[in-house]
C-alpha cells in the first residue's frame, strides 16, 4: 500500500443547495484513499506525544471496520512504531478487509472478548511498554489535532460547519478552532448517546465555548453503521450528480441531515454551509454491491 497523502481541498455542491444557500465540502477524505481523513487529523498529537516521550509501540483499540485502526496502523508504519491493535470480539475466520489491511501495515491485532474489550483491560504480557490511544482517539490530544482541520483552507467565510460525530472528538476539536458568530453542528451517528457533547466539552479546556456548538440526535438511520433504502439512495446520488462518494456509517448520514435541515428551513438565505468530509471510504467494501461507486481498487 501507498503512504502517499495529498492535500484535503474544498467542493462546491450544487444539487443540494436551495435558497441561495451555499454548501461546501471539505474534502479531507482527498488525503488518502484509506486513511480515513479525520483519523489522520486527530492522531498527530498523539504520535508526537509517544515519540517524544520514548516509546515504540502504540496501542490502540477497535472493532473490525474500524476507520481509527487502520489510520493508526498506517500511521505507525511511517514513524516506524511497533502497533498493537486491541480488537473487539473473536477472530473470524477471515480477516475482514480492514483488518487485514491493518496486519499489512504491520500492526499486531489481538483479538478479545466483548466483555474483556469493554473494560479496557490489556491481559496480554507481551505488551510491557506502550503508548495508549483511546478508542476513535477520544481525548484532548485528538480533538487538539481535529482543531487544524479548520487550518486547511481558509475557513473564516463559513456561517456553519457541520460534521458527523462519534466519540465526539472532531467535534470538540472544531468548537476549540471555531471564528467568533460562526455555528458548529454535529450529527450524532449512534443511537441513544445522548451525553455526547457534555463528553466532548469534557476533553478540552473550560474556557473553550461551546455557545455556537449543537449535536442533533435525530439523524443515525437506525444506529451506528445501520443503513436504510434512503441512504444508499442518497450516497449514490452525490456520486452521480457530483462525484462525491461518502461513507454509509459516519459521512452520508451528515449529508442526510443536512437534506433534511434545509427542507425543514433550518438555514437563513445567504447562509454558507462548511461540510466537513471526514473520510471513511474504506468502510463502504462491506456495502460495495449496493453502491455506484467503489474507493478501493
Ligand atoms: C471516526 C469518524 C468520525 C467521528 O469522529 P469523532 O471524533 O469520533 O466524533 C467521523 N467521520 C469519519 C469518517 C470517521 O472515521
């Protein structure tokens, strides 16, 4: 695989926009065809972190599909760092796509049970010293690297940015980077998370306003990586009308909302909307037949 990352730029979009209402995508999934865009942003701070302070190996955690362990094991590979990933449930029989895609990068996978993966507990001795990565990279140091997205163009004429949320770090990261009157809103993609941005506040400094910041909850189709007719609908239109390919778990369902917002007038006339395209394709294999488009060759 190619460690060859190119520059996130910005996409005009013109088939959802009504009421001389612009919307803009930031295509941070440009960056890599794998790496999923926000993973690598929110990562940074970390691996800096861990290479200052000595260590060679980081650990991490994740599910099978999971954007943040193929971003990390890539990100490994480049710094030249051991990675361990923690996985969630039993070894299959076959590794599924993004997992063996992790192993080529060389990163170890350890697979335990639901029960031992939620309680964080590491019973393998072969891990003596390592640096720790939350879950999705869930703490001050991603929402810190998340803060720069906004530093990747020039982001000061936007009323709105909008992005999809899980752990809510990207989120936290986007409030820190936020222009004074501008309104940040994230879609929250699993279902009955309700302490999202309470946990997101949590992770940053106090002084950090989060006045302009709101997560809509209504907008998860069914829950976390739940799809429905509607939003593969959705997904291959945007390809269709604008070359735009997202990603059924985290991305489609920001366009998704943001359809709905503006057939409910949620925005002002003259509103500029920012999407953040937070990456993911790599997630869409498991869904390919469905789709128009395919990211992975
Ligand atoms: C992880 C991820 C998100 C959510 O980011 P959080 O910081 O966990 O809220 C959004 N989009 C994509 C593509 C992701 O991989």
């Amino acid at each position: 695989m190619q460690l060859n990352f190119a520059q996130p730029f910005v996409q005009n979009i013109q088939s959802l926009s009504q009421n001389n209402i612009s919307m803009d995508v930031l295509r941070l999934d440009a960056v890599h065809p794998v790496i999923s865009g926000n993973k690598w942003f929110k990562l940074q701070y970390y691996l800096q972190d861990a290479i200052a302070n000595n260590f060679d190996a980081i650990l991490t955690f994740g599910g099978a599909f999971s954007n943040h362990i193929i971003a990390t094991a890539a990100a490994c590979k480049l710094h030249n760092l051991r990675s361990i990933g923690i996985i969630r449930g039993e070894r299959g029989n076959k590794l599924s796509h993004t997992l063996s895609y992790a192993k080529n990068l060389g990163m170890e996978l350890n697979f335990v049970s639901r029960d031992d993966y939620k309680s964080k507990k590491i019973t393998n001795t072969d891990y003596k010293s390592f640096y720790l990565i939350n879950e999705g990279g869930f703490g001050y140091l991603g929402a810190k690297g998340a803060a720069t997205i906004l530093q990747a163009v020039n982001t000061s004429q936007y009323t709105h940015i909008l992005c999809a949320c899980g752990t809510g770090t990207m989120l936290a990261g986007l409030a820190m980077a936020l222009h004074p009157n501008q309104k940040l809103i994230g879609i929250n993609v699993l279902k009955g998370y309700e302490n999202l941005l309470k946990d997101a506040q949590n992770i940053v400094p106090a002084d950090v306003n989060f006045s302009n910041v709101t997560v809509l909850h209504q907008f998860h189709c069914g829950g976390y990586a739940k799809h429905n007719n509607a939003l593969i609908e959705l997904m291959n239109n945007l390809w269709l009308q604008e070359k735009l390919p997202t990603d059924f778990v985290y991305t489609a369902k920001l366009f998704y909302a943001v359809e709905a917002l503006l057939q409910q007038n949620y925005f002002e006339p003259d509103d500029r909307l920012l999407l953040i395209h937070s990456g993911g394709l790599q997630g869409n294999q498991s869904i390919k037949d469905k789709l128009f488009f395919s990211q992975l060759q």
